[in-house]
C-alpha cells in the first residue's frame, strides 16, 4: 500500500487496537462456515481464510471488521453477487461457486479479462458464457483477490468514513474497492516473486 499519511494513520490506528495472539499474530473477527449448495465450493474455506488473514492481509482492513461469513450462494445465482459488504454489522459475506457455471448473458469484458488472468477458461456463444476453472486452486486465487479483496476494501473505506469526510456514490465506492482489490493483486505477485526466488 501507498505509504501516504492517509494510509499510515488507519495502519497505526490499527497497530494499536487490534490484540495480538500469543504467536504474535492479530485475533480476527468472527469466521462462520455454512455447507455449499451441493457440487460448490468455498473457494476460500475457513482454514485457508484464517491463514491468510493472519499472514497476507494488512491490519488496517481488518480494524473494526465483526465477522466473515461463507455462505451458500441463492440457486441459479452465481455472481449476484459473488460477495457483500455490510455496513450495518461491519460483515462480509462470500458465497459458493461451482468450478464451472454458465451465463445466459454477458458480464462486463473487464471481469472476463480478470477470470481469463487466473487461467479461467471463458467461451462465448450467442446463448452466453461458459467459465470453466481448471482447478480450485486457482478460483481461490482469484477469489481471494477480486473478491474478498473487494469487499475488505469497502470495509475499510466505511471504517474510515469519519476520517475521509463520508462516503461517495455507489459508483465512486465501488470504483474504489476495486483499486483496493488492486493492492491486494500487487500484494499478490510480490508473494509469488518472493517465494520464486526462494525456489531459485
């Protein structure tokens, strides 16, 4: 993350606020596991959640957050929405995904481009898209970034309102999760260049 004052500040305030474990590292909000819909997966599991909560995500997104919820997604209702934000309890809930699914129409190019990054394997055809994930490894990866990284953004946009003057426009909000979701893929390809080398 950007080492402006606007960004040392939360990183400090949660620095302060947030308890430490006795292994040093921070406690973390309330994590809950609801059973998929049968033939999904949470693409981040609880287990694998708590470890990179503990290891990758920066405190300051996770200063104020109550609980993380994994929950089974609504029938024929893959990616609306894929996860949410709720201000109201500082919640997030992820919803479960198959490894592969069909559109009957077609999402923004921008989030194809994005599947088709992690090796999601996308065809179009008038009647709409198939995605196609060759291996819930890599739908975790994209998972972790796209969309938990998203939905941490907004947490820590709304946990800092006060500080930033209030919120924007669902545009603007959502414009600026996104650039947070950013971070977190840089974040990302720095963990891969590290453990790299290390295997170099």
């Amino acid at each position: 993350m950007s080492k402006s004052y606007r960004t040392q500040q939360p990183a400090a305030a949660a620095k302060r606020r947030i308890a430490l474990d006795k292994e040093g590292a921070p406690v973390l909000p309330r994590i809950v596991e609801r059973r998929p819909l049968p033939g999904d997966c949470h693409p981040v599991p609880a287990a694998l959640l708590r470890r990179i909560l503990k290891r990758e995500v920066p405190l300051a997104y996770l200063l104020g957050l109550n609980r993380i919820e994994l929950r089974p997604r609504s029938n024929n209702q893959i990616g609306k929405p894929f996860g949410q934000y709720r201000s109201s309890d500082k919640s997030i809930i992820l919803y479960s995904l198959p490894l592969s699914w069909s559109w009957d129409f077609f999402p923004s190019v921008k989030l194809l481009a994005k599947m088709q990054n992690f090796f999601a394997k996308v065809d179009a055809s008038p009647q709409g898209v198939q995605v196609t994930w060759p291996a819930r490894e890599v739908l975790a990866m994209w998972f972790y970034i796209e969309v938990l990284g998203h939905e941490l953004g907004h947490h820590y946009r709304w946990q800092n309102r006060v500080r930033r003057g209030g919120g924007g426009s669902q545009a603007h909000e959502e414009f600026m999760a996104e650039i947070h979701s950013h971070r977190f893929y840089q974040g990302f390809l720095k963990l891969m260049r590290r453990w790299k080398a290390q295997k170099d």
